[in-house]
C-alpha cells in the first residue's frame, strides 16, 4: 500500500516535471526592470546622466516592463521633442502614484521624463531603446539562399528552429507516460 502510494507520487510528480518543461519553449518570459535600482526615480544627486546610463546598462525588449518607484513625483512617458524641451502638455503617459509599472509594447524609443518641475532638467530623464523584433523565417518562396553571416564579427548567425506545438506536446506526453 505505501508503494502504490510512492508510486502515484512518483507518477504526479514526473508529469508535473514534464509538462512544465514543455511549457518552457512556449512561453516568452518578460523582464520588469526597477528604474534606477535601490535608488529608485529620484533627482539625480551627482551624476545627471545616472537614468541614461542605467538604461544603456540593459537590454529591454517587447512586453517587458519599467517599474518606478518614487515619493512626491511623477513619470511621463513624452514626445523626443518633449524630452528635449523637458515638458510636455499632454503626455503619451502619466502616472503620479509613487508606485507606476509601464509595459515597453512595441521596438524603438521611449522617453520618460519627471513631470514636477526642474526635476527632468537636473537629470531626472532617461531613453528606453527597446529592441526589434526578430525577423521572421525566410519564406518558401523565396529561392534566393539565405545570408546567414553577421557582417561586423564574421559569426554565422543561425536561424530558429520552430516546432509546431501539435508535434511536440503530444510527444512529449507519450514519452513522460513511458517512463511513468
């Protein structure tokens, strides 16, 4: 009786194992990046390009998020020409409550600014770059070959693999009941 037990157990446990493996290459995982670190969104105290900085230190791509922690502030998300000026009438994005998440939903640049005043020009402003998407398989009907060779370090760039889901779960199931 106790081995039936530990057997179920066993059987539980090594499907959980494979079912959340599976879903491992399925799933694309976001990053949610604390702004500024333990010092949160703040005025810079010596460095003004502190924000600059920290953003060029990290490599942001699509669905990822930005989470500003701050006391008596604001962020906005603004216009290049906006963020030149350090202010803007009608941000893309505002949010005051000490505690504001932005999720980055597309590739390029984004601008974020303080909105209390003389805050964004003693430095509290940043550029986000947001990486491209990649590019997508070449298709089949296109015969030219395909140019797999990175032209600043000669590395040859390989493209994806993809395995359609319909192949690969029940595969997976079959294979996790036959060591079950």
């Amino acid at each position: 009786m106790a081995s039936d037990l530990f057997n179920g157990s066993c059987k539980v446990f090594l499907s959980l194992i494979i079912f959340s493996s599976i879903f491992q290459f399925y799933f694309v995982i976001s990053t949610e990046f604390l702004v500024g670190g333990e010092d949160g969104w703040t005025i810079p105290k010596k460095d003004s390009q502190m924000y600059i900085d920290w953003a060029s230190k990290n490599r942001f791509k699509v669905d990822d998020t930005v989470h500003f922690k701050y006391n008596k502030d604001s962020v906005l998300v603004v216009t290049e020409e906006e963020y030149q000026k350090c202010r803007s009438a009608h941000p893309l994005f505002f949010s005051n409550n000490g505690d504001s998440v932005f999720k980055l939903d597309r590739p390029g640049l984004f601008y974020f600014i303080s909105g209390v005043a003389g805050h964004c020009e003693r430095g509290q402003k940043m550029i986000i770059k947001v990486l491209e998407l990649e590019t997508p398989p070449q298709s089949a009907n296109d015969t030219s070959p395909p140019d797999h060779t990175n032209k600043k370090n000669g590395a040859v760039q390989m493209p994806p693999a993809i395995i359609p889901p319909i192949i690969v779960l029940p595969s997976m199931f079959f294979l996790g009941f036959l060591f079950v």
